[in-house]
C-alpha cells in the first residue's frame, strides 16, 4: 500500500538497477575505481518477494549479487546510512555469511526493524540512532560499530545505499545530520575499500 506504480515506474526501476549493475561492472573490471549512481526509485525496504516503502526492487542488493554471479567476487558489504533501515536488504542478506549489511537509521521509525539484536548469521550490523542524534553521535556508531565490523567482514565490494533524509532540514524524521557527515563517511568507506 505504500508503493504506488505509474505507467513509467516498471522503466525506472528497470534503469535504477541497470544503473547499479553497469556501477558493478565497471568497477570490478578495474575501468574505475569506484563509481556513483544516483537512481530513484530507491530500493533499500524491497524485500526478496515484495515492493515495499516506495522501493520497487533491491537495487544495492541486486548490484551485489550481480557482482557475484558475474565478476566472481565472494564477499560483499552494503553500508546503509539513511534514516530509515534498510529492511530489505537485511531480508535479502539475512542468512547468507558472504553478504554483510551495515546500517545506520533512526529507531524508533518506519519501518519497525534494524535493532541491535538483529544479527542474522553474524553478517548484520546494525547501529541505530534516537530521535535528535547529531552527526557526533552518527560518526561515534560508524567508529565504534560500522566501521571495525566491516574491516573485520573483509569484502571484496562494498556498496554505499545513501540516504540523506538524515539530514537536518528533513521534516518527516528527527536526526540532525548536515552534510559534512555524509561526505566524512563516504571518505571512511573510501578507505577501507582502498
């Protein structure tokens, strides 16, 4: 119910995925070194079987299982950060050890997931925020918890699903993130890719 479809919605999801897979190829062919691709409709609440917050397909978890499939690499990391968990994502990473999800978000809010004890097969790390966290407390969870969890994961790829409706000017939620935050984690994921 909450994912309306329009006669284009089928073509843009289409080409939001193709987006992240073309992202995928480049990078593992070593065209690039790392690539951005900024696609709506977003996808990180579409579970395995079901369209979900405004999210047609999982196109970051397509992406990784693409790189998979077709590139051979064996461990992948997806790093959400967005005020909202990445729901779908962990249900489609949920019980495989060679995919890791990552996700910070503000809890309590939709879409009800993403707590501490959500851990699947040790693959899930979650770090959620309170209502009214800053980027101290953002960047103090992407140190204490994201961060090492991801050295230690080892992942041949990682993939960013960036969401910046954590950011401050947001009227629908309560974090208080600007933009200097999103640019210091993006430079932090940059180095352990590096």
């Amino acid at each position: 119910p909450d994912t309306a479809l329009s006669p284009g919605s089928w073509e843009a999801a289409l080409r939001a995925v193709g987006a992240g897979l073309m992202a995928v190829d480049r990078v593992m062919t070593g065209e690039v070194r790392n690539a951005f691709a900024q696609v709506r409709p977003c996808g990180h609440h579409a579970e395995a079987d079901r369209a979900m917050g405004f999210c047609i397909f999982s196109n970051v978890a397509i992406a990784g299982l693409y790189a998979r499939a077709r590139h051979g690499a064996e461990r992948i990391a997806v790093v959400d950060f967005d005020v909202h968990h990445g729901n779908g994502t962990q249900d489609i990473f949920w019980s495989d050890k060679d995919l890791f999800l990552a996700s910070t978000h503000q809890m309590p809010l939709y879409p009800g997931t993403g707590a501490l004890s959500e851990t699947g097969v040790g693959n899930i790390c979650n770090a959620p925020l309170r209502p009214g966290d800053d980027g101290e407390r953002f960047r103090d969870a992407m140190e204490s918890r994201v961060l090492p969890a991801l050295r230690n994961f080892s992942p041949d790829l990682i993939l960013i699903s960036a969401g910046f409706d954590a950011h401050e000017a947001d009227p629908l939620a309560n974090l208080r993130l600007v933009e200097a935050d999103f640019a210091w984690a993006t430079e932090e994921l940059v180095k352990v890719a590096e």
